[in-house]
C-alpha cells in the first residue's frame, strides 16, 4: 500500500506544481485529498505560519502563500516511502511579486489514508521530516 501513497503524493505533486508556467494548480492538488485535509505550516518562517484544515481554510492559506509571489516553482528531491508517510524534500524557488528572489530547501511530510492525502506538514529539514517519521535523518 505504501508504493501506493507515494504515486498518490507524486501524481497530487505533478499536478499541484507546474514549473512550467511557475505557478500552481490548486484543484488539481484537491483531486487528491480527504475533506478533512490539514496543512500544518507551523514550523514556516515565512507567510501564513500555522495549521488550517478543511477545504476551505487551507484554500485560503495558498490564496495568501502565492499572493506574495509572481513566480513559485518547487522541486521534488526524492519521494521517501515509509508507511503512511511519504517525505519529500524540496528545493523551492519563488520571485516575489517586488522582485525579491526566494530559495529555500525544506521538507514535507505528506500522510495518506484510503487513497486520500490528509494532511502536508511543513519541516525545515530533510532529517526533522525523516525523525518525524521514524526515521533516521
């Protein structure tokens, strides 16, 4: 079941981020998740720290993240099976609407249930993503 999660996680990615234009497919992120769908940015530095669930609270939590910028693209560095967990680090490139260039590197634990992501939780780093887990960074 868990290779299964992680082509759930990887088809919600491809769809959700396209570099191509720089911006993201919303609904297409929300083909792939439970109603009940939690984003946990608490750990951010950045806009919007904080946890929303449901449609419509984490719908507005990415109508503000991508305010902010003109152009975002992030790129998968691995997809990291492990049960209902799938850790992906990225590396996240975004030019800000004044201009600004941002890059980040960070890490996103996603959990999958019955086929539906439940929940994205942010983490700074590949190895606090991976010992979130279970795992050994």
């Amino acid at each position: 079941m868990s290779q299964e999660n992680v082509e759930i996680v990887r088809q919600a990615h491809e769809a959700f981020n396209r570099p191509d234009l720089g911006v993201f497919d919303i609904d297409a992120l929300y083909r792939h998740t439970d109603p009940s769908f939690v984003v946990d940015w608490s750990r951010s530095h950045g806009l919007e720290a904080g946890t929303y669930q449901g449609e419509a609270a984490t719908r507005r939590f990415w109508d503000t993240f991508f305010e902010a910028f003109e152009r975002v693209v992030v790129e998968p560095l691995d997809f990291v099976d492990h049960g209902e967990w799938v850790v992906v680090p990225h590396h996240l490139r975004a030019l800000g609407r004044s201009g600004i260039e941002v890059e980040a590197h960070s890490a996103v634990v996603f959990t999958v249930r019955d086929g539906r992501i439940v929940e994205m939780r942010l983490y700074r780093s590949t190895a606090e993503a991976l010992e979130a887990v279970g795992l050994e960074g």
